[in-house]
C-alpha cells in the first residue's frame, strides 16, 4: 500500500516518485515470499467441530 501511495504522491512530489521506484524491488520480493508461505501452509482445520 506504501507503494501505492508513493508512486500516486509521485506525480505531484518528485522525491516520493523516487521512493516508489526504489521501493519496487522489495515489495516485489515480499509479494513472492508471502506468495510462497501461503502456498506451503496447510489449510487451517477448525479447532472444535460439533456435531
């Protein structure tokens, strides 16, 4: 979401265009990573189930 905000600040405020853009590497490798753990995980079972 910082992302977002800082390339859209970005057209009005040059600096914050820059640290979008700098920023784009580590939110890709974030997205990727966080892509990967939810993809490991097992699905969540209910702790208690009634019948």
């Amino acid at each position: 979401m910082l992302l977002v905000i800082s390339l859209c600040a970005g057209l009005v405020i040059t600096p914050f265009a820059h640290l979008g853009y700098d920023l784009l590497p580590f939110s890709a490798f974030l997205l990727t990573l966080g892509s990967f753990l939810t993809a490991v995980l097992p699905p969540l079972k209910p702790a208690f189930v009634r019948s």
